[in-house]
C-alpha cells in the first residue's frame, strides 16, 4: 500500500498515489493565488423621449384617417386569382439527347423483332458516341506504329496530385498501385487454358421436375418500369471498376448521361423487349493469380469476366427489385446472412466461434451447432454446388434444396473436389 502523507490516504498503487497528490497540489494553489474582483457593469438608462411622427399621419394612432387631403391613398392590390404558371422543362442538352429522342420514338407496343433491332443499333450509337467523346483525343494523339510512340513516363505512386485524382476515380487501383501488387500476367498457352476450364466450368445438367412450383400469389419482380431516382442512385453507389470491352466505366456514363434520362430509357426498353442487346453479353475474361502457388498450372489462376458497365447497371436495378421483393414476401430463409443488404455473417461466425470454445473448455472432439454446416474448401477456390440459371426461376424450395445438401454433405466428401469436408451436427 502507498500512503499519502498529508492526509494518510492509502492507494494500491503508485499511479493512484500520484493523482492523489496532484489534487492535493491543485487545491494548494487555487488557495494561494488572489482572487480577482471582476465589477458589474452598470445599468444605462433608457432613452424614452418620442420619436417625431412623420407628417400626415393621425397622431390619434388611427391608421385610417389622413389628416392632410393632399395625400391620396393607393389603388387597392387585386390579388391574382389566376394559377402559377408551372416552370418549364429544362431542356436536354447532354451528349445522348437525340438518342434519347430516338428511343422515345420507339412504338411502346410493338415488341416485334425489327423493332428490337432498331433499339440494338440505337444502344451501339449511344455507346460510340460515348467513346468518340471520351477516347477520340486520346486515340488521335496515339502514333499508330510503335516506333513513332513517344515513351511516356509511368505514373509516380508517389505523385501526390495524381494519386488524388486517381483515388477520386478507382480507390482499389490507387491501392494497388501504392502497394505495388498489381499481380503477374499468365503466359499459359490459350488452348491449355481452354482446355482446362472448359471442362471446370462446363454447364451442369439438372432435372427441371426436381422442384416444386410455388401456390402463393405473389405480385411480380418487375411489375412497373424503373424509375430515374432509382437507376441514378444505383449509378451514384457503383465503384468505378474495371471497364469490359466498351471501355466505358461508371465515371463515364455519369458524364455523358448526368440526368439518367437515356438509361433509364433503355432499361425499360429492356423489360419491354424482355431481351438485352447481344453486346451486353460479350465480355473480357481476365485471369488473377493465386498467391504462394506455382503459376504454371491452369488451377491457380482466377478467371474474371468483365462485362460492360452499363449491362453491370442494368442487373444492379433488377437486383435491388429482387432484393426488396424477396423481402416483402419472405421468400429467404431468416437464416440466410451472407449476400444480404445487412450485414449478418458475423453473427454466425460468432455463433460457430462460441460452439468451438464450448468444445475446448469442455474438452469434447465433437462441435454440434445443429443447423451448420463448415466445408473447407478453401485451398480448392471451387464453389461446392452449382444451380443452373434456368433453375432460379422454377420457384423451388429452399428447404429441399438444403435437404438435398446435407444428404451429399453426410458422405464425407465434396462431389466436385473429393476433398473431405467437416460436418457439423
């Protein structure tokens, strides 16, 4: 114990002590310095004399009577009982106005294939006259032989004003670029690549009377067109990642079409035709490396597709509808946390983290959570079950798909990877 010695207080600790006595100091000297007197101010009187009227007013106080006839009243105000005419409508002047005017043209009401086809050039216009205004300088000042290109410096990570402006437009690339880890580019030869994923990613075979319709009625996922504040916020939120073959990112739509009016447009054309222009679905497939692996094999290489931003767009919007639709009729399991619009993995993680310090302080080999199911699968990269895209729409259920699951998971083994998996019961 450490005691104080101007009034024996006792501390367990030396830091206590030393606080003690700082406020023992404190008081010590609030008392030893004066203290000062600071004066009231002292009240001015008010100023009551009148202020002299201007003539021609009643000094009675009545607002009414005039007292000189030289002055006349004014004509009475008749208020406007007309309504306000309404503001009018700015006019589009942005780079896709006439293509916008173009679209709108278009017969609501007949679906039919050249008019279809007349929408597909319209969207390919919009794109290359996106691209001739973005890229035309750029592609002009390019030499067109090699020899003749000027070697122009790299961009300096540590350039402060270009790292701004790059972190304004790709965070993730400015990252990249500071941390140096760009990744390595793979030189496998095309057909063993081919080859190899061809057979990985190969389409999977179903039987469609596996599952079982619902009998609910349920309003439908895109039951009403979408709506400019709903495509501009979904544009506003996208991170600006990498371009697909157009090479036209989000930046770029949000300059070309700041109003929104053309996508939009052109989204609910989409619904419309119940298609999308062949161009969307052409995509860059680019290849990632795996870290600590040899990159000589096939499987240590990520493949990413990179479509086009404005196809990208168009599944965020159907997304967001069939995220909330899902949640007005309940159509996911509670249980369900990962790819939700709240955050919710955690919880299970820490569910399945509490169950393992259960079976080490009770010293048990066996983790029985009851619903979980842990796969290690990670080594492999490969997802243990595929569905089929012509399969989400049959309406099946979610719980006799999981039945199914577990029914495989019991075996021991992943039916894709052979590998041994943990089941927890």
């Amino acid at each position: 114990m450490f005691r104080c010695d101007i009034c024996s207080f006792d501390c367990p600790t030396q830091l206590g002590l030393n606080n003690h006595q700082k406020m023992h100091r404190r008081k010590d000297a609030e008392e030893t310095v004066p203290k000062r007197n600071i004066p009231r101010p002292k009240k001015r009187p008010r100023n009551n004399r009148q202020r002299p009227q201007s003539p021609g007013v009643n000094p009675s106080g009545d607002e009414g009577a005039i007292d000189d006839p030289s002055i006349s009243l004014a004509a009475p105000v008749i208020p406007n009982t007309l309504p306000p005419t309404p503001p009018a409508e700015r006019e589009d002047r942005s780079l896709l106005a006439h293509i916008l005017s173009e679209l709108n043209s278009l017969s609501v009401d007949d679906p039919s294939e050249d008019n279809f086809l007349s929408f597909c050039i319209l969207v390919e216009q919009a794109v290359q006259e996106a691209q001739r205004h973005l890229f035309e300088r750029d592609d002009e000042a390019r030499p067109a032989h090699p020899r003749e290109r000027v070697n122009k410096p790299d961009p300096d990570p540590k350039d402060p004003a270009f790292i701004q402006r790059l972190y304004t437009r790709n965070p993730k690339r400015t990252v990249r670029m500071i941390t140096g880890s760009d990744g390595a580019r793979c030189n496998l030869e095309t057909e063993t690549l081919f080859d190899f994923f061809s057979g990985a990613w190969g389409p999977a075979s179903s039987d469609p009377a596996f599952y079982e319709e619902t009998q609910e009625t349920r309003a439908g996922v895109l039951d009403r067109e979408f709506s400019v504040a709903e495509v501009i916020k979904k544009l506003r939120n996208a991170e600006n990642s990498a371009a697909g073959p157009d090479r036209l990112t989000y930046h770029h739509w949000r300059t070309v079409d700041p109003s929104g009016k053309t996508l939009v447009k052109i989204f609910n054309l989409c619904l419309l035709f119940r298609r999308i222009p062949p161009s969307w679905k052409e995509t860059k497939t680019i290849l990632i490396p795996k870290k600590n692996v040899d990159l000589a094999l096939p499987a240590n290489w990520r493949p990413i597709a990179l479509s086009n931003t404005i196809y990208k767009l168009f599944t965020k919007c159907i997304t967001g509808r069939l995220t909330s639709w899902c949640d007005r009729y309940h159509a996911i399991s509670p249980n369900q946390k990962g790819f939700m619009p709240h955050d919710g993995v955690l919880e299970h993680n820490f569910t399945l983290q509490e169950r393992f310090n259960d079976a080490r302080d009770n010293k048990s080999d066996s983790v029985r959570p009851g619903w979980m199911c842990l796969m290690p699968l990670v080594p492999y990269r490969i997802a243990p079950f595929r569905m089929p895209s012509r399969q989400l729409g049959s309406g099946m259920p979610f719980a006799l798909w999981l039945q199914t699951c577990i029914q495989v998971v019991r075996r021991g083994f992943c039916p894709m990877t052979r590998a041994p998996t943990l089941f927890l019961f």
